[in-house]
C-alpha cells in the first residue's frame, strides 16, 4: 500500500515551477538560520558540560558493580553527549548562507546519528522512570530478581532497537546539489548552496510521513504513557505514605512531575509538529503547480505549522541540558521515600540492602535516588 501511494504521488503530481519553490525555500531558511544557528551551539556547550560531568562522576566515584539505575543513567548521560555532538555540523549548516559543506556521507550520518541518539535518550529515560517505581513501591523485589547484568542487556537490546528505528534516515536524507548555472553559494544566492535534506524530498514525502507517525508511536507515545503510569503510580504510592512528611511529600511529586512535564513538553511536541509540518508541506505541494504567482505562493504557507516545528527542533536539546540538573535534585526525595517504603513493607529487613535508585551517588552521600 505504502508503495503504491507513493507511486500515485509521484506519478500524479506535476512539476512545481522552480522560481515557487525558490521564493518559499529563502523564506524558510531565514527562520532557520536567525533562530536555530545560536541556539543549538549554546544548547551544545551547555549539554557537553552537564552530561560529560555526569559520566565523569559515574566512572571516576561510583562503586563496581554499578546499580541498575546508575548503569541507565549514564547510559542516558552518553546519549545525550552522542546527540549534543551532533548539533555544531547542524548549527553550522544553518549559519547563514545555509549550505551544507561536509559531504554525502556526512549528511546521512548526521541525521542518523541525530535520530539515534534521540531514540536512545527516549528509552533510558523511560527505564529510569520504570526502575524508580519498582526500586520505592516494590523494593523487594528489584532486590531479590534485578542485577546489573539485567540493566547492562537491557541498555545493549536499546542501543540496537534505537539504531534500527534510525536506519531509515540514512535512506531518506541526502544532499540536494545546486544547479550549475546557479553560480557561487551566497546569501543573495541561495538556490546556489548544497542541501542537506534531513527529511525527504518531495517524492517521498509519503513515505517518510509514514516513518514519522512510526516514530511518533514508537518514540514518543509509548515512551510516554509507561511514564506517566510508572510516575502516576509512585506518586500515588508516596501520598498514600504514612512515614513521609507533607513536605517531603510535596517535594517528590514537584520533582517526579517536573520530569514528565520535561518529556512532555520537548520529545513529544517535536514529533508532532513534525507530523503536521509534513502535513502542511504536502498540501503545499499540492497545490503549486496551480499558483499564479510567486507572491500566492507565500500566501499559501501555513507557516505556524513549520514555526511550530523549528520551535520544537531547539526544545528537544534543550532538555538533554536540563536532565543531569533534574536528575541530581531529585535524588534525596527518591531515596527517603524508598526508605519509607522498605519500613513499612518489613520493619525486619534493613533498607540499606536494597538495590539502590543511585544514578549520581558518591562515597560522600551513599545513595542518590535518581
């Protein structure tokens, strides 16, 4: 079905005349490069500082063997420091003039990579949430069943699964060469720059708005829902605690719905804007071949849609700078409820022997509930 759609498209769809698509692409691109350019370069310093001190705490101060949530955690911590390498070619590519200097295989890469790592960080951060509810309301039995050995195979079947989500883009990005008569690559010449098309181009527009919704499910909509039931379920847990006091209380369900609301707020608008800024621009295309002038060409933009888009393209690392600060002041909350938990469970057993929810723990502090 998928490719017969894709034949009907291509087959049915005339020729957009090139002066349209000029016009509506350097109206784009200025969004792109006044907005995108020093954010993400300022989203990558921050985001290499926080996550390489997070990996550098985790290799240099936590005991052998680690726990299941420090081995996630630093998994996500090496994600995000994968994915925040990603973004200076990006920045780079969206200095103005726009124009993409590294090459075919470099153009595929990045966006693999790019995808890759935004899988990845989407999963560990859904197996911490998971590890934090079974670590406070069944500690006994993250003991007696879960080891490091469980997390590290856990942590491998993800890196696999994030990669073969992001193969695709290997297939649907690749460099959008200049006409030669375009001349040299400028701002006042921007048809003569090369392209890194980092979705599809117009002919297999339905097919990557395929790979998008599958990307949306996948890494966005179900990552989210095991959250909001694993956190859902931990908060109730902690309000019906009689051993907590209301305010270290407060401070879990602050500090728990902080996290969500960080997911919720980058990971999954970015998939959906992206959905519907493919929406838009096929109907755009559509709709070309009819205009009767440049100028009803720009009026036909749905502009909040690819707004709403690009928005949401400096959200999503913006939360890979945010997560090790979130992570390290949840920590003491987590790991006194968990102590709570394990009193009122067995007053016999002693909670120091439960696998811990560490992620940031030092010899100094002991256990780190993140």
């Amino acid at each position: 079905m998928l490719e017969q759609a894709m034949a009907a498209y291509s087959t049915d769809a005339k020729p957009c005349p090139a002066n349209f698509m000029a016009v509506v692409d350097r109206k784009l691109e200025a969004y792109q490069e006044a907005y995108l350019c020093p954010l993400l370069m300022v989203e990558f310093l921050v985001a290499v500082a926080g996550n390489g001190l997070a990996l550098y705490r985790f290799i240099m101060r936590e005991q052998r063997p680690w726990h299941l949530a420090v081995v996630f955690s630093a998994q996500l911590a090496f994600s995000n420091l994968l994915y925040a390498l990603t973004l200076p070619p990006l920045a780079m590519y969206f200095y103005p003039p726009k124009s993409w200097s590294y090459g075919e295989v470099a153009c595929r890469l990045e966006r693999f990579l790019f995808t890759c790592n935004l899988l990845g960080g989407v999963i560990f951060i859904t197996c911490i949430s998971l590890n934090r509810y079974l670590g406070v309301v069944h500690p006994f039995f993250t003991r007696s069943h879960l080891r490091p050995k469980h997390a590290w195979a856990f942590s491998a079947a993800s890196w696999v699964l994030a990669a073969l989500l992001a193969v695709p883009t290997l297939s649907f990005s690749h460099l959008k060469q200049p006409q030669q008569e375009a001349g040299e690559c400028s701002q006042t010449k921007p048809d003569a720059c090369v392209k890194c098309l980092g979705t599809a181009d117009d002919s297999r527009l339905p097919a990557f708005r395929a790979y998008s919704l599958v990307l949306a499910g996948l890494g966005g909509g179900l990552p989210l829902l095991l959250t909001l039931v694993a956190y859902g379920a931990l908060g109730w847990a902690v309000l019906r605690s009689h051993s907590m006091t209301s305010a270290e209380k407060l401070r879990v369900i602050m500090l728990v719905a902080s996290g969500v609301a960080l997911y919720a707020s980058s990971y999954v608008p970015y998939h959906v804007t992206r959905v519907l800024n493919l929406d838009a621009r096929q109907r755009w295309r559509a709709r070309c071949p009819g205009f009767a002038n440049e100028t009803q060409a720009m009026e036909a933009l749905e502009l909040e849609h690819y707004l709403s888009y690009q928005v949401t393209r400096g959200l999503v690392p913006l939360a890979i700078c945010i997560h090790p600060l979130l992570y390290m002041a949840v920590v003491p909350s987590l790991d006194c409820c968990r102590q709570c938990y394990l009193t009122r469970q067995n007053p016999d057993k002693n909670p120091g022997q439960v696998l811990p929810l560490a992620a940031t723990a030092t010899p100094e502090t002991s256990e780190l509930g993140l």
